[in-house]
C-alpha cells in the first residue's frame, strides 16, 4: 500500500491528462464559487491536484495560494500557469492539516476532504487560515442516503485490493450528514448547501468563520 503523496505523485501525468467527466456540474461548481469571491480576495486552496481550478479562478481574485501533497502535480500546475500567463496563482506543497499561514478571505477544497488523514484536524487548521467572518467553499464525495447503493457496495468490495496494488489512494467514506456536522462542529455556520449531479453527487458546501 502506497501513501497518499506517492499515489498522487505517480498518478499526476495521467491526471493532468484525464478530462472532466462532467463539464456542467464543473462549470457550475466554479460559478457558484466565484460569485463569493471578491477581487481583492487572498484565496488558498487545498489539495489543488493541477491547479486547474486555482487558474479558473484567478481572475476573480488578488491571489491564490494553491497547495497540494504531490510535487509532481505542482509542476504541472506550474507549467500551466506559465504557459496560460498566470502570475498571482502560487503553488505549494502542504498538506490539508498544515498548510500555509494566514490569513485567508476564503479558503477552498474540491475534491479533498474524503481522502484527508484527519478530518477534524483539517478543518481546524481551515478555521484558523481564515480571517473571521470569511468563507470555507468546499466539494466532497459522500454517500448520499437512497443513492448510488450498489456502486458505492462494489467500490468498497474493491477498494482494498485497489490500496494495496497502489492503484487507489486511502479514502473516507461520509454521509453528507457527517460531513455537514464536522464543519459546525470545527466552527463554521452554513451559507449554502447542494449536492450534485443527482446521478453521481457530491457535496457542495460554504461555510462561514464565526
């Protein structure tokens, strides 16, 4: 079994390669982000893969630091940023539960939060990147009641073998209702919840720093 920085490092070439599967919930998650996010706004983002995201998102605000545990995604995420011109995306690596000081006007994480080490860490360093009052944004994997049953038995049958080929990084498996409870609990009042596309959702969350 492999760790999650060595998966993602072996795994980041064909990642970078890889399309997007679903184009509107995509697009959709980055409009209902930006439309939080203000021009003079110090973003991080966490577990920034190729930093795809990190450059859609440049334009709306003064800087994102962007940060992952895969040098090996950083660089392409530097590679892209030069060759789109981008110069006020800053990759990092750090991990979920120690990344860059602070403070933040809003923090983001795609993606990330159903494979981090500790969840309850996590979002307590989240919190305390943030200035208060300003904005968590985040969209997570979880296991929706009444949804994607027989996927979600099959994916778990299969997992294990998947971890210990190093084909499959270490993942958490939350209902929405976990998920949901963990933020508050970490110290953050809910401004939207989603869950999308209704045939494969994920959890779209902003939360605001009390």
């Amino acid at each position: 079994m492999v760790d999650s920085a060595t998966f993602w490092d072996k795994a980041a070439e064909k990642y970078a390669r890889t399309p997007i599967r679903d184009i509107p919930s995509y697009e959709y998650t980055l409009e209902r982000t930006a439309s939080y996010l203000r021009s003079d706004d110090r973003v991080l983002e966490l577990g920034c893969g190729t930093g795809s995201t990190a450059l859609r998102l440049a334009q709306n605000v003064d800087e994102i630091v962007a940060t992952d545990i895969a040098p090996a995604m950083l660089a392409v995420g530097r590679r892209r940023a030069t060759e789109q011109g981008v110069t006020n995306v800053h990759l990092v690596e750090a991990t979920a539960e120690n990344p860059p000081e602070g403070p933040f006007d809003a923090v983001l994480a795609f993606n990330l939060l159903h494979l981090v080490d500790d969840l309850d860490a996590s979002l307590a360093a989240i919190r305390d990147r943030l200035k208060p009052g300003a904005l968590f944004i985040s969209k997570t994997f979880c296991i929706a009641p009444g949804r994607n049953s027989f996927k979600l038995h099959a994916i778990r049958l299969i997992l294990p073998l998947m971890q210990l080929l190093g084909k499959a990084p270490p993942v958490r498996f939350l209902t929405e209702e976990q998920l949901d409870r963990a933020i508050i609990r970490a110290g953050f009042d809910l401004v939207e919840q989603d869950s999308f596309p209704a045939t494969d959702p994920r959890r779209f969350l902003v939360a605001r720093r009390r």
